[in-house]
C-alpha cells in the first residue's frame, strides 16, 4: 500500500508528504497536550485557589487554537496531494491499459482493470486527508497522551504505554478475521453478478434451446454460495469485535483500577483523579476511531492493490523511437522477418501460433489472406495492428520497427476491421467519428456512402443520431460490420486490415462493402482475412497460411494453375456456394 502510493505521487510533491507527514505528528502532540492539561486545569479549579486555573486555561486554549491551525493547513495539503495522486493514477492506468498485451486481460484481469479505473475518484483523492492523516493521528494519540501521563502519574502512564500495543494487536487480529471474510464475501459476490449477467444475457438462446432450468439453477447455486458467504462473514466479524472490546475493556478497567489505586493511596487528589478518567476515556478513544476506519482502510488496500496489479502487469516500456505518423497520408510497405508468435510458454513446447514468418505486403496492394481455422490468419492482422508482439523477429512498417515504438501509438498507421465488431454507446454517427473526430462533412458522407451505412440509416427514424444501444445491440449483425467499416475508412491510415469483414454480410451488401473496399480514394496497403470468394478474386495477391507458414503466395491465377491448398480451398468454396436447400428427395445413390 505504501509503495503504491508513493509510486503514485511524483518525486517533486514528496517534500509537501513529508511536510504533511510533520504537520500530522505535531498536530497530534497538540492534541495529546489539550487532553493532559484537563488534570492540572480541574486540579487548580478545585483547589484553594481557584484563580490559579487562568494559566491552565490559557495553556489549553493555546494548544487546542494551534491545533485547529495545523489541521486546517494539513488538510489543505493532505488535498493538494489527494488530487496529485489522482491525476497521476489515471495517467499512469490510462497509458498502460495502452500497452498491456491482449492477452493479459482475462475475466479476473478485466475486472481488476475495471475497478482501478472506477475507483481512481473520491477514493484517491481523500486517500490522504480522510485516511492517511486520521490513521496516523489515531495510532500516535494514546502513545503520546500515555507519555505525557509519565510527570503526572508515572503508573497510570506506565499502564497506558503497555495497553496501547495489546489495543493495537487485537485491532490486527481482528483485521485479518474481517479481511478474510471479506475476500470470499467478494469472491462470491462476483460470481453471483456474473451468473446473473449470464442468465439475462443469454435469454434468448436458453429459452429457444429449452435449457432455461439449468441456467436458473447456477444462478440459483451462486446465489447460495453468496448467502453463505455473508453468513460466514457476519460469524467471522463476531470473534474479532469479541476480541476487540475484551481487550479495550481490560485496558479501561487496568487504568481506571490503577487510577482509584492513585486516589486511595493519596498520590493524586479526588479532583486529579475525576480529570484522569476523563484522561483515560480519551485514551481508548482512537481505538475505537481505528477499528471505524478499518473498513476504509481495507478498501484503499483493495484500490492500492488493483492499481498496482495493472501498472505492474507485463508490457514493454514505453519509447518513441522512430515517427508513427510518418506515410500516414499513402500506402506503406509492411515487412514480417522470421516472426514467431505462441500464445503460450514457448519453453513448455506448444506449437506457435506463426512460426519463422517472412513476408512483405508491398506498398498499395490488396492481399489477401487465406488458409484453414488457426492457421494464424487473424494473429498476423494483431501484429500488424501493434496489437500484439511478436515472440520472436520484427514487425516492420514503413521501415520503423514496430518494437521500437510506445504500443499506445502502434496503431496509429493501421485501421482494423474486426471480424465481430464493437460499437460504443452513443449514436451511428458518434461511433463512425471514432476513426477520425475531427473529419471533415465530406470525408464523413464518403465513408458513410462506401460502407453503405448511409442507406440503412436514411431508413431509421433518427437517422445518424439513431443510438445503437451497448455494443451495438440495437443494430443487426450487418448494418453493425457496416458502421466498423465506416469507421476504419475515415480514419487517415496508411493500412486498412480486414479480419472477416464480410463474414456478417448478406450477398448484396457483401459486393457493396467489397466495392468500399476496394474504392477507398485514401492510398492503403490492404491485408484482407477471408474466405469468400469475391473478396480473394479482387486482390493483387493472395497468401496461404497453414501452420503458422506462408504456404502459396500468388496472384489468382497462378495459384489456381499451380493446383496447391489454394485451388483445393477454391473448389471447396466454390462448390459450398452452389449448396441449396430442397424439398425434392434425393436418390440414395446420389447420397
């Protein structure tokens, strides 16, 4: 937690912490000084001369005036500093979400980087001054109070100085019992979302394939599972508190014991002893504040934690070698030499994904990229897109290698289409200007007319301002690609990649979107990932991927007339083109 937080705050702010740090203690001793003077301020009021409590009274205005002051400035500080650490928590999160491989982000993953983004507000920001500095003042108030007992009643401050660190353990102990609860409290409280989100997602398919029940029933398993764990939650609270306020009892009736001992013996007067116990009730006061702040202290933790798991999670470091706005306004080459990609240990000796990969998509061309599933079709569209780093060897664009440069600014040369497209809450015409905002009138209506996005949406009744809902639910499959397509046209990109961009297409709007493709009057270099036919016929090249290796590497017709994997996987596409559902039966020996 420490090291996080001062990881999070810039080496020039860390003399205003220290400053803080300084203000908080004397702050406290103040405090401690205000409670001890009550004994000879009440001992001087009671005594022969009543008059003689002035100075006290002064005294204790002096201290508690002075520690209004220091608060009041410590605060401001404590502020300062909270927002310092915000500002750089999201910087820092924001920028390495950027370069974390794809990979790294599994459901766990996911929801931890969910959580540091959410909880990088309020949160961080009174870290300092509605944490850090109460926790402090909290743990050094009875040691100081207890020491400044020693001139007055040397035993009553000799017993405090003992209770505080029997006070403290059991507030630890009690912590761990509570943190302990907690974690299965959220591991089950997570999975119970999940299911939830599960079974109401996926209605429809459940409901068609008449498995409602069983969905029902999980959700139902892991709803039981979270009672449970709030059930162990409560019972594992009950020990701790036990704990807790035994041993705070003990230490009330020690010193309060120790005090009437004070009293009978004559070391200390009626008066004296009637301030100590109120000495004493101030005592045991930060202890309970401590154990109020517990919660709060363990959800910092739990924020601390899940900002340093993602600023420590596996990425290169960041460097700005080499210009990757350079050739943005043209096609560029693209160069793979010898890559190796394995999603996988490649000690434990699993088959890489591309393996010793050496190819070149010249300057303006249109390739095309076939082959059979999990050849490597769609993981050498991500190296291209900097969405990934290769194992081994180098992905090189317009002569820059792409190692060379922050992942946060691979992408800027490439624009994808993907083969299951994301749109983001808002309108079609909001998600479109996520490949170029600050697009012209005209460089948005040729994008929306080549990806014929303008024709769909002229039948909505809100037009471009129609909202697709989340991740583009209220559009179909194809009006969605459509608006991705869009999308990866009007961004200003030396090249286009297209994973399966027709996939979600009927035939009609497949030729439509093939042509937007293809007339594109922005100047690319075109990798396409498909399989159908028309898409393969248009391209200047075509690669044949099998096993992570170029394979056949052609136009059309030198591969047909070679009679490789290419013309088997054109007849193959051919002949499933042909396929057509009939009534009419089928002789058996035509089966």
């Amino acid at each position: 937690m420490r090291r996080t937080l001062l990881s999070l705050l810039p080496t020039e702010h860390r003399g205003r912490l220290a400053c803080h740090l300084a203000l908080t203690v004397l702050s406290t001793i103040l405090r401690a000084i205000a409670v001890v003077l009550v004994v000879p301020l009440v001992s001087a009021l009671f005594g022969a001369e009543p008059a003689e409590a002035w100075p006290w009274v002064g005294g204790l205005t002096v201290a508690v005036v002075a520690g209004w002051i220091v608060d009041s400035i410590t605060s401001r500080i404590g502020f300062d500093l909270g927002f310092t650490i915000l500002d750089n928590a999201q910087r820092d999160i924001s920028a390495q979400v950027a370069r974390i491989p794809l990979r790294w982000f599994t459901d766990d993953n996911s929801a931890i980087t969910r959580r540091a983004i959410a909880t990088t507000g309020p949160d961080l920001v009174g870290l300092v001054g509605y944490l850090v500095t109460p926790l402090i003042q909290a743990v050094l108030l009875p040691i100081m109070i207890a020491v400044a007992l020693i001139p007055i009643a040397w035993q009553l401050g000799l017993v405090a100085l003992v209770a505080v660190p029997l006070l403290l353990g059991a507030l630890w102990v009690t912590g761990v019992i509570t943190r302990e609860a907690d974690r299965v409290a959220a591991a089950s409280n997570s999975a119970l979302t999940e299911r939830i989100l599960e079974f109401a997602r996926t209605q429809a398919a459940l409901r068609a394939a008449r498995r409602v029940e069983p969905a029902r029933s999980q959700a139902g398993d892991a709803l039981a599972a979270q009672h449970g764990a709030t059930v162990r939650l409560l019972f594992l609270n009950i020990p701790g508190q036990v704990l807790f306020g035994l041993v705070g009892q003990i230490a009330l009736v020690t010193m309060a014991g120790t005090t009437a001992w004070l009293a009978v013996r004559g070391t200390v007067g009626i008066p004296e002893a009637i301030a100590l116990i109120v000495v004493i009730v101030r005592f045991i006061e930060p202890f309970n504040a401590l154990g109020d702040l517990a919660p709060a202290i363990e959800t910092s933790r739990n924020t601390l934690r899940d900002i340093r798991t993602v600023i420590d999670a596996p990425g290169p470091a960041p460097e700005t070698l080499g210009d990757p706005a350079r050739g943005a306004d043209g096609a560029v080459a693209v160069v793979l030499r010898d890559v190796r990609f394995d999603y996988g240990d490649v000690a434990s000796g699993s088959t890489p994904v591309l393996d010793g990969l050496d190819v070149e998509f010249r300057s303006g061309e249109v390739t095309a990229v076939v082959g059979p599933s999990g050849s490597g079709k769609t993981t050498l569209l991500s190296l291209v897109a900097g969405l990934e780093e290769p194992t081994s060897g180098n992905v090189v664009v317009d002569g820059i290698d792409r190692g060379d440069l922050d992942p946060a600014l691979r992408p800027v040369v490439t624009s994808v289409v993907f083969q299951q497209p994301y749109l983001f809450a808002g309108t079609i015409r909001e998600n479109v200007l996520v490949g170029n905002p600050s697009a012209d009138a005209d460089r948005i209506a040729t994008a929306l007319r080549l990806a014929r996005v303008d024709e769909f949406a002229a039948r909505l009744p809100d037009g471009l301002d129609t909202v697709v809902g989340d991740a583009g639910t209220a559009l179909s499959g194809g009006e969605r690609q459509r608006v991705s397509i869009a999308r990866a046209l009007l961004k200003p990109s030396s090249v286009l990649l297209v994973d399966e961009g027709t996939s979600a297409l009927d035939a009609e709007n497949e030729a439509a979107v093939v042509a937007a493709i293809t007339d594109d009057p922005q100047r690319r270099t075109r990798i396409v990932v498909t399989h159908r036919l028309s898409t393969i016929a248009g391209a200047d090249r075509v690669l044949f991927l099998e096993g992570g290796r170029v394979v056949e590497d052609g136009t059309v017709e030198e591969l047909l007339a070679a009679s490789g994997r290419f013309a088997e996987f054109w007849a193959h596409q051919h002949d499933a083109a042909g396929w057509r559902i009939t009534s009419e039966p089928v002789p058996v020996g035509d089966i």
